[in-house]
C-alpha cells in the first residue's frame, strides 16, 4: 500500500495531538484557570479528533490484508464517512449546549465544521465514485484534513485563553 507510511505518520502525530491537548488543559489550570464544563467539552473535542485521526489512519492498512486495495480504500472512506460526518453533523449542537450564552459560532468555528463536513463528503465520493487511482490519495487528504481541522481549533481556542488569562478575564465560549 503506497500510502501506508504517511497514514502512520498521521496516527503518530493524531495521537500525539490528542496527548498535547490534555497536557494543554493541565497547563490552563496550573496557570490560574479554572476548568469550566465549556473547557471539558473542548479538551474531549481534541482528543475525539486525534482518536479519529488515528483510526482513520490505520484503518485501510489493517484492511489491506485480507482485501483488495481498491475495497480497503473504499470501504475505509465508507466507515469514515459515517464517523466524521455524523461527528461534524453534531458539532454545532453539542458546542451551543456547553455555551454558557446561546451566540453565534464564531467564524474560525463556522469554517472548522464547514471544513470537517466538506471533509466527510469527500470520504463519501471516495467510498463511492472516484476512481481507483486516486483513492488513497483522497483518502489521505481527508484524514489530514481532520489534523488540520482540529489543529485550528485548537490554536483558536489556545489565543482565546491567552487573550483571557493576559486580560485577567474568564473566557467567553
């Protein structure tokens, strides 16, 4: 499988994204910060998306062994699909429920869940109608998207801490 390498690299930095975002809060509380159900719900939404990134990165080369490359691939973007997409589909709901005041999604939040559902579409024409040859490539940038997507939710949510903590004020969600 040529694109097994890279998907390794993307489980190992998937994981290592969801270790640094707990290791994050910690540094957030030791700081002076108090963990608020807004902060729980964030630190779980970083490590639901390293999880996902690293599953979806090892999951075609588990499948390869027992399958043609072309059913790994498609099957995979198949099951990812469901997962992202159901994931990214309830974003916006679960975020307003921890909300302490119904707002609007800020615009960095808006473009993520745009992002993450473009993201699941893309799986989905890859488990159905896009040919052999570049389905490992679709595939990869799909998965890499999910990293990239949750690491700019992550820097979002990191400069609104520091503007609170330099402000000496609670966040606002």
């Amino acid at each position: 499988m040529d694109a097994s390498g890279y998907l390794y690299t993307i489980a190992i930095v998937g994981m290592t994204f969801a270790g640094m975002s707990v290791l994050t809060m910690i540094l957030r509380q030791m700081l002076g910060g108090r963990m608020t159900k807004w902060d729980s719900w964030l630190a779980r939404t970083w490590v639901e998306l390293g999880f996902m990134t690293t599953f979806g990165s090892i999951l075609p080369p588990l499948l390869i062994f027992g399958a043609p490359a072309s059913i790994a691939w498609r099957f995979s973007s198949g099951v990812m699909a469901v997962i992202l997409g159901s994931w990214a589909l309830t974003f916006p709901r679960r975020r307003q429920a921890v909300t302490p005041t119904p707002t609007r999604l800020p615009l960095p939040v808006m473009i993520f869940s745009l992002a993450m559902d473009i993201a699941a579409l893309a799986l989905v024409a890859n488990a159905i109608v896009v040919p052999g040859e570049l389905l490992a490539v679709v595939y990869a940038a799909s998965v890499t998207a999910i990293l990239t997507g949750a690491g700019m939710l992550f820097l979002f949510a990191y400069v609104h801490w520091y503007d609170a903590i330099i402000g000496h004020e609670e966040p606002k969600s």
